[in-house]
C-alpha cells in the first residue's frame, strides 16, 4: 500500500520528497557520540560547504517536489548561516511546506535565530545530551558551551512570544551515562515551550570516542525515567517520541529490517552534501527531478515494486546508488 501511495503521488507531481541537506561539512563541538569527535574520521570525510549556486540548483530541480526540507543532518548546519538561511529562503519561495534546521544552538543568537524563523524555518531541533552541566560538557565535547545552551533557552522564549507557530524540538540521544538525569528534564525546561522532545537510544554511526553502546541500562529506565517522563510531558501538551519497546537488537544493529521496509526511503529520502554533491544521481544543475525520474525510470520502479517479492526488493535496494540517499536503518 505504501508503494502504491508513492506511485500515485510521484506520477500526479505531488510533493512526497524529503530532503536532507549539509550546507557545510563542519562542526564547532565534538560530541563524543559522534564521528566528529574522531580527528581522523573528521579530517578525512568532512569538509566543504555548498556554493549559492549549488543551493539554487538544488531548489530550481526538486524542491517543487519536496515535502520537507531538512536542514542539518551529519554536520552543524550554523557554521554556514548564511547558507541556512539561503536554503530557508529558498524552500519558503517553492513553496516547500515545511522546513527544519537541527542544530547544537551554540551560535545561534537571538537575532540569527529570528532571521530564520522570520525567513520561513517551521521547526528548531536542539541536539541535547546532557541535562546537567557535567554531563552536557562530557557528552556533548570538549568545545561545547553550557551557558550558551542555556542561553539559546531564552532565546527560544522570547522566539515563541513573537512565533508561537515556530516548533521546538529536543533531540536526546540516551546512552548509560545520560539517561538517569532525564528525571530532571522537567526542571531544566520548566519555562522553555517546546513542542516535542525525541528520545533516541544511542547508536553507532562511525568512529567515535564515546564506545559504550551496552543500551542494558537504558532498557532498564524504560518504566523508572523514560515512560514517567514522557506521561509528565504529555499533560503539558508537550509530543514525546521514545521507543515504546527498548529493543536491543534492533539498536545495536543485530536484526535486521525487511527489505521491503528498506525499499521505501530509496525514493523517498534525498541526502546532499558538499561532499556528495558532484556524485549525486540528480543532475541538479542540467536536469529537473521530472526529466531526472524519466531518466532512471522512477515511475516504473515504483510501481514494480507494489508487487516485488522481499528478495526483488533487496535486488532494488542494492541498485540504487549509495550516493544519493542516506542508509537510515
């Protein structure tokens, strides 16, 4: 049915696309969950920023076909404002419906922040690690800045008076060492409206210098810290997403998805970076996504896969390029 859905909307020309774009492969702190805490990891895969021409040919090709933008994705898309805000520009001018930027928020000043939101950004995802000071500069690197979280809060605050529309979100990445404060998350935001809070059980994504990824403890906290927490939330209206069942397989990678369920993002989810620009199926400076589709037979794709079999459907997965979308198991 899923397939279905996406052929029916891919051959009317509606939106069903999401985009996930890295205006600049940098980032000013080191969470130690991350890649970016791994200076050879760093050194060797992360660099550049997209060109203003490149983000006009990007939104010129697809983002009349877009139904998110999402701005920030493996790198911290502030170190580029400019670039931000251009791309924030220009999914408002095609009309993109909703547009997100995630962020660590420690260059996000006030005035920068209402220049987005006034620019058309719908939501602010603050990546969080940490709800005590200890914690947060453990977690969160070397070169994160406490009194600058805490100094985005209010500018959030004083945001929501103006734009009480705009979306706040708290991405919290849950690991052993983290995950017993979050009893104390209702008193850190006891003043702060945000919309939703995410609660991700850790995961390995590269190298990195943080390497427990045990989620025993985290499973542990389900009933204790998490489900309280998100009831707590939930009576102040605030959306929680947490994973109802801590499955630790799943997490740590030891089982696998169906096929089929990984067939629906290769169509659906379009990543690009400085780095994967050049490399990307799309020729987004020659071609726009309807002559891109008639070229690699989108339509058809789709529609085969309504009736593919699982192994058809892994056969499908490993002929698309990697380049083009993010493996987001």
């Amino acid at each position: 049915m899923k397939m279905a859905a996406l052929w029916l909307l891919h051959i009317t020309h509606r939106r069903y696309i999401g985009v996930f774009i890295d205006p600049i492969l940098a980032c000013n702190y080191r969470c130690r969950m991350c890649y970016m805490s791994n200076e050879e990891e760093r050194n060797k895969q992360r660099s550049g920023r997209l060109t203003n021409e490149q983000l006009e040919a990007i939104a010129q090709s697809i983002f009349h076909r877009t139904i998110k933008l999402q701005i920030g994705c493996a790198a911290e898309p502030t170190m580029d404002m400019k670039g931000a805000l251009r791309l924030v520009e220009l999914g408002k001018q095609y009309g993109v419906p909703y547009i997100a930027l995630t962020s660590n928020g420690a260059l996000m000043s006030y005035d920068k922040l209402y220049e987005l939101v006034e620019a058309g950004l719908d939501e602010l995802t603050v990546s969080l690690h940490g709800i005590h000071r200890e914690t947060y500069t453990n977690m969160m690197g070397p070169t994160s800045d406490y009194e600058a979280f805490l100094t985005l809060l209010q500018s959030i605050r004083k945001i929501k008076t103006q734009f009480p529309k705009f979306d706040i979100r708290i991405n919290y990445t849950m690991n052993a060492d983290n995950v017993d404060e979050l009893v104390d998350f209702d008193t850190l935001f006891a003043d702060v409206p945000i919309n939703q809070l995410q609660l991700r059980p850790v995961r390995r994504i590269g190298e990195s210098d943080y390497q427990n990824f045990d989620l025993t403890h985290v499973s542990e906290c389900l009933e204790t810290v998490i489900r309280p927490l998100a009831d707590r939330c939930r009576q102040k209206g605030i959306t929680v997403l947490f994973p109802e069942q801590i499955n630790i397989a799943r997490f740590e990678g030891k089982e696998q998805a169906s096929p089929r369920d990984n067939l629906i993002p290769l169509f659906t989810y379009y990543n690009i970076t400085p780095k994967s620009y050049r490399y990307q199926s799309v020729h987004y400076e020659q071609e726009s996504y309807e002559e891109y589709s008639r070229r690699a037979h989108i339509a058809q794709r789709l529609f085969r896969g309504i009736w593919m079999s699982e192994k058809a459907c892994q056969e499908e997965e490993q002929s698309f390029s990697n380049s083009l979308n993010y493996d987001i198991r």
